[in-house]
C-alpha cells in the first residue's frame, strides 16, 4: 500500500530540505525499516509556515491522530467484551459471537505502539516519528525549549522549517 507522508526538515533553501529529507527517508526503508521503498516529492517541498505547509501539516497530523483514535476505540471495545485469555487467544469463548476486531486486537495495540511506519504520518529532522502534538510543536520550533531552558544558542535557529512529502510502500 502506498501511503504519502511529511518529512519535516531545517534548512536554508528548498535543495538543501529535499536532500535532508531524502537522506532521512533511505533511513526510514529498506530492511528493517519502517516503510519498504518511498520517493521524495521535490516539486512539492515548501516552508511549514506556508499557506500550503501548513495544510500539509495539519492533514497529515490529523490523519495520525485519525489512526489512533480509530484503533483506540476497537482496542477498548475488545477490552470491555472480552477476557484477557479470549483476547490472547484470540476468539471469544462463545463460538455463536463473530467478531474480526478480536483476532485485529493486537495488530491494533501494536499500531498506537508505532513510532514509524503507517500508524505515523510526519517525521522529524532525525527520521522520529512524530506521535504527540507537543512533539508537533517542538520539531516547527525546532526544538527552542531545549536550547532556551539551557541557556544555549540554537544551532538551527538561522535554517527555515521546510516540509517535505514523500510517496511511501509499506
């Protein structure tokens, strides 16, 4: 399946953003790796402070907060009908009660557990997974309260945050 994700990168020109983001997508497939093979959208690269950054932020965030909840609501439901050896075993004790999302239980805890691949729509600068809005926040600062907090220069204080989408197969 191919899925179009956000590679947020600090740089001082758009070349420069989509050779980083290349660089952080060749860590982010092959074997392990999160994502089988992926592409760079260069024409598609612009500054996260963009009208159309912003978008592309704000959608792919959404689609992340989208994934957790979705598989956060069919893991409490299973945990409120099911006992813990039903769910392990995956199938209910009453062989009359079909339910698929019993047998996808774990498939689901394992998605919100991600810290890459499809359940994870935007990486940052260093190829995480961003899966918090507070991490959200840090990576367009670039990470400003770490260097404030410590009375530090931010060495990325002078690059523009740039967003860079990228065509990926899982």
């Amino acid at each position: 399946m191919h899925q179009t994700i956000g590679i947020i990168t600090y740089a001082k020109n758009k070349q420069d953003a989509i050779d980083q983001a290349q660089n952080i997508l060749e860590g982010l497939t092959g074997d392990p790796a999160a994502f089988d093979y992926g592409e760079v959208y260069p024409k598609q690269a612009t500054k996260a402070s963009s009208k159309a950054g912003k978008k592309l932020i704000d959608d792919l965030w959404g689609y992340t907060k989208r994934d957790f909840m979705d598989h956060m609501a069919k893991i409490r439901r299973c945990i409120g009908l099911y006992t813990d050896t039903e769910l392990m075993d995956e199938r209910p004790n009453d062989p009359k009660i079909k339910d698929d999302d019993i047998g996808m239980v774990r498939y689901y805890m394992r998605q919100v557990g991600e810290y890459r691949g499809p359940a994870v729509w935007l990486y940052d600068d260093e190829g995480e997974g961003i899966r918090t809005a507070k991490n959200l926040k840090n990576t367009l600062d670039k990470y400003a309260c770490l260097y404030e907090e410590r009375g530090l220069p931010n060495p990325k204080a002078a690059m523009d945050v740039w967003i860079v989408p990228a065509d990926t197969h899982f």
